[in-house]
C-alpha cells in the first residue's frame, strides 16, 4: 500500500518538481574508462542481447529505471515477484532479469564480469555477476502477470523465449545502443529533464502509447493538460509493444502529423525505448516510475492501461480499471500524479469530442473500435474525418494497402504422409495461374535440402528449421509476395512465433492438414512409418515423438477420400473469405 504523504499537497508539489527537474544518476563511466573497458572486455564471456534486453539495458543505463542499477539479483527479484518492492522496500513492480541459456550459465559464476553486447557484436556494458539461479517462472507469471497462461504475452515470452538461467548484479555502462531512426526525436531522462528545464515547463503529463493516435485521443490529451495545468509530453513506446501492433517507423510518422494539432509550445513529443509486457496494474506503476524518472509530474492512466488481451478462456486478464486502482494506491510513492483517462466520444449533433460521462441523454454518439478500424484499412473502406485526421490516415494507408495488395503466407502443418505438399504444390499452381503477386513454395523436404541441410529431428533442431522457415516467409510477406510453408511443424509455441513475426507484415494462415496417423500410416509412402515403428528412424512425429495439434487454425482439411484439387480449392475459398485474393 502507499505510504500516506506526510507533506501537503502543495509541499509535495514543490519536493516533486525539485525531485523531478536534478539529474538522474545515470550508470555510463567517462568516454575514457569506456575506452579502456572495452580493451580489457576481450578477454570476458560475451552474451549477444536479445531485443528485449536491449531495451531494459539501455533502460538501466540511462536512468530510465533507477533506482535500479543492474539486471535484478535473486533476493531483489524474489521480493519484487512477491511484494512489488525490492528487498530494501522500495517500490519496484517489474522484474528486470537477464535471462540466459544453460550453456551460457555452465561458464559464468558470482564474481566475474561478462561483456554485455548488441546483435552486431558491439559492447555496450559490464555485468558484474552476482547471482546467478533457475526461476521458477510459473511463480513468476501467475505473480507479475496475474496468471500462468501463455495467452499473455509476457508469460508466453517467460516460457517460450526466455532463457531457463537468470544472472544478475550490476552494470557498469559503456555505451547506449545504437539508433539510426528518429534520433532527434530520441531522450535520455537527463535530456528531458533538461530540456523542461529550460523552458520552465514545471508540470508535465506524460502520456503513454502504443497506437497511433487519432481525434479522440488528441482531444483526451489536451483536456488533460489543461485539467492539470500541465505542459503535455507524448511519450510513445518504439521498443517492445504487443505482437501485430503498428510498427514504430508508423506510428512515430503519424504522431508527428498529430503533434501540429496542438497550440504551439504547449506539447511534445519523444520517444521511449521501452519493452512493454503488457502486465496491465503492475504496468501502470512501472510506467509511472519510468515517467516520473524522465521529469514528468503527471500521468494519464486509461481504462485497461497495457493490458494484454484476452486469456485463453476468452476472458480479460485484468479489470478494466484495476490498474488506476494500484496507480492511485501507489501515487505518492510513485512520485508522480495520476490523470484519469477520460473516455472521449464523438458527439454527432455538436460535431466535437466529450467525455462520455458528459454526454447528454439522447444525443447520437459516434465510434470507430480498432477493430472496426482494421476492416476498414484492409478492405480499403472510408475512414471519416471525425475519425482521425486525414495525416494519420494516408500514413496507415500507406503502410496497409488494402489486403489484396499485401503479402500473405499460407502455413500448413500436420504429420508426415499428410498431404501438405502435394495441397501446397496444387495451391501454388493456382495462386500462380492467377497472377498479381509472386509465390513461394517452402516444402519442408525442400527447406531441409537447403536452408537447414544440417539439421534433425530433436525439438531444438525442429524449431531452428521452423523459425528459419518463419523468417524467409516474413521476408517474402513483407515484401508483398506470396509464402507457402509446407513442414510438419509440431509444436505449438514455435507455430504461434512464426505467426507472430509474420502478422508483423501481412495475414498468416494456418491450414491444418488433418490426415489421421492411422491414414498417413496407411498410405506410408515413403515407407518411413515402418522404419519408425521398427525403430530404425528415432523421434518421429507421431509415433516417438509428439504432434501438437493446432486448436484454432484458420482452416482445417480433411484429406481422406478428398481430391488434391478440391483441398487446394478449399484454401483458395478461404482466401478470398478473408480478402486475400479474388477467385
Ligand atoms: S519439422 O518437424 O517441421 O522440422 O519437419 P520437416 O522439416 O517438415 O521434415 C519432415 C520431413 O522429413 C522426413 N523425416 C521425418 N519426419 C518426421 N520425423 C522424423 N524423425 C523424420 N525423419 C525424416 C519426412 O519425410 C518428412 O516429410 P513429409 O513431407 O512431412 O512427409
């Protein structure tokens, strides 16, 4: 619970905006010590961060976390995990860990120092182990994110990406990670800071996103500057957001269109390299924490603030308003002002944005959900004025041609003996007969030929072949072709990457080739399944080693007494249901 302020109000104003105007420690050392570190640092085990640790370094370094001063150690994590507060009681709801492989941790112990580097290679910081433990992460999802579900982002990223070893103890920073993009739209806490500093801005909201921002949030916005009497910072997140949202390089172009709406010198904008996990409550109060160390004094906290969507029995993960709730519980302690989030309607008779609660009885009330909004970008639909402004529209249009114009990739899956390729042969033949777009057959005895001529059948090489699959088909649906993946792809959790980093650019769908065994078994047609049953081929789907079913594939096809032709036709069918193609 928060501690009860013992200042007033006003008191605690002045305190905040002392507090909030000094430099934040950061944890860089002097150009000249980073010189040498990095000399000295050849000699050290390197870890390759993932995007996401990139993120929270950069995060750690520039003061973005503080108090934190490093990847969290065991004690810190435990009481963080448990009580939202790190072992000496501050207030601390995330855990911020480095999670590694088992390799990696068989060669590193509590004492040395590992060099932390980027994708390229380069160093960007020194870890100096302190502790290093297997979590428990079904602890760790039902206590952060509220449920041990892989419906959760952040809990699917617990089990399915996350490496079995955290390590943890302190940074000594060298460098920040490299941004070619946006950079002059790009702050450290200490440059906000300064920057507010200097035009004597003493009250700031921020405001938090992951969307494009369209009338109604411009208005909630800039009624909630003028509520707090504050100056507004659109403080956008361009690390980590949900999977399928809008990508930054969008988004940042469409605030900037946003960013000319409001009264000049009121307003502005930067960029946060966050990676969100969508932990709804608990979110809220590291966001505020987060915002209170980049200067700001207020923050506009909406219904379902970061929340992740629905678990998989369909229903909410959090209430709608439970993470106001811990906000408002913990605001003093945050430091920083919590701004209700204000539902904006369109009011169609006064033609202008009010709060809902404002609305009189009667009066016709506009609204476009973001689902309503998809439909109509894909299906290339009017998007009103009213709406949003016609800057943000061309960008989203721009980056969402109608879907007849994007890439796809259709991705089947079932056992061996199914008939994956011999659809997917016949889909190709059809999808290239009616031309419009290129197309690429990915067979999984083809890609094994080449792409992953080196692999076997473990679950670590299945799933090395799976993503590689998964990143040339991206490529090709970003890129506006046609990618038909034909591999068994057994397991679920690497079906559901693939899709992730393919719906990042166009429409994944999935056909299950549903062939019973007994009927693959049958037909046996490379006479494999008698060399399994024999023993002679070790894991083999279906008979020593596991095919995960897929639970909701966009189409699934029975194959027995069914002609190649009508199959193939029946995916054809569900393309166009989902206005891929025009039959
Ligand atoms: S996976 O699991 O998705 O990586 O498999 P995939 O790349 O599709 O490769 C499947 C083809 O390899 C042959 N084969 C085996 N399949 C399953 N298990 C074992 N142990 C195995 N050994 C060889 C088999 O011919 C598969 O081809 P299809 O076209 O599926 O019959």
């Amino acid at each position: 619970m928060g501690t009860p302020s013992p200042f007033s109000t006003a008191i605690w104003y002045d305190l905040m905006q002392l507090a909030t105007h000094a430099p934040i420690p950061e944890l860089y050392v002097s150009y000249d010590s980073a010189q040498k570190l990095k000399r000295e640092a050849a000699d050290l085990p390197s870890w390759d961060l993932s995007p996401r640790q990139i993120c929270d370094l950069e995060l750690l370094m520039n003061g973005g976390f503080s108090p934190l001063k490093g990847f969290l150690g065991q004690a810190d994590y435990d009481s963080v995990v448990d009580t939202m507060r790190l072992a000496d009681g501050t207030l601390w709801p995330m855990p911020i860990t480095l999670d590694v492989s088992d390799t990696f941790a068989d060669g590193v112990a509590p004492g040395q120092d590992i060099a932390l580097r980027d994708r390229e290679g380069v160093i960007l910081a020194i870890l100096s182990v302190t502790d290093k433990w297997s979590p428990d992460k079904s602890r760790e999802a039902a206590a952060v994110f509220g449920a041990d579900d892989d419906a959760h982002p952040a809990v699917n990223y617990l089990h399915n990406e996350a490496g079995s070893v955290y390590i943890g103890g302190p940074i000594t920073g060298i460098q920040p990670p490299v941004h070619y993009d946006f950079k002059m739209r790009r702050d450290t806490p200490n440059e906000l800071r300064a920057y507010f500093r200097k035009l004597g801005w003493r009250r700031v909201v921020a405001f938090q996103t992951r969307n494009p921002l369209h009338r109604a949030h411009q208005e909630l916005t800039f009624r909630a500057a003028k509520e707090a009497q504050a100056n507004l910072l659109i403080h956008p997140v361009v690390g980590l957001t949900k999977p399928g949202d809008v990508d930054h390089f969008t988004r940042v172009r469409c605030y900037e269109a946003v960013l000319d709406k409001y009264p000049a010198s009121t307003t502005t904008m930067s960029l946060l390299n966050l990676a969100m996990r969508m932990a709804g409550p608990r979110e809220a109060v590291w966001h505020g924490l987060i915002r209170k160390n980049h200067g700001c004094t207020h923050m506009i906290v909406g219904r379902d603030h970061a929340g992740p969507g629905k678990n998989s029995a369909g229903e909410d993960f959090y209430g709608p308003y439970d993470a106001q709730e811990l906000f408002r519980a913990h605001q003093e302690e945050i430091g920083i002002e919590m701004v209700d989030f204000k539902h904006m309607v369109y009011v169609q008779d006064r033609a202008q944005y009010e709060p809902a609660d404002e609305v009189e009885d009667g009066a016709t009330v506009l609204n476009i959900s973001g689902t309503e909004l998809r439909r109509r970008l894909r299906e290339g639909l009017e998007i009103p004025e009213w709406f949003s402004f016609p800057e943000v529209v061309a960008q989203l249009r721009d980056r969402y041609p109608p879907r007849s114009q994007q890439g796809f990739t259709v991705f089947f899956t079932g056992l061996s003996g199914s008939g994956k390729s011999t659809v997917a042969n016949a889909l190709m033949v059809k999808l290239m007969e009616m031309g419009g777009r290129p197309v690429t057959l990915l067979d999984g005895d083809i890609v094994r030929k080449n792409l992953s001529s080196e692999l076997g059948f473990s679950k670590e090489h299945r799933d090395l072949n799976i993503r590689r699959i998964g990143y040339v088909a991206s490529e090709i649906t970003k890129n506006g072709g046609i990618a038909i993946c034909a591999p068994i792809a057994p397991y679920t959790a690497t079906r559901r990457a693939v899709r992730e980093e393919i719906e990042a650019f166009g429409a994944f769908v999935e056909v299950h080739v549903a062939t019973s065994l007994e009927e693959c078994e049958r037909r046996d047609r490379k006479g494999l399944y008698k060399l399994a049953r024999e023993g002679k081929i070790k894991e083999f789907t279906g008979i020593s080693d596991p095919y995960e079913t897929p639970a909701k594939p966009e189409l699934s096809l029975d194959t027995e007494n069914v002609e190649v032709d009508h199959c193939a036709h029946q995916v054809l069918l569900k393309l166009e249901q989902m206005g891929l193609v025009a039959v």
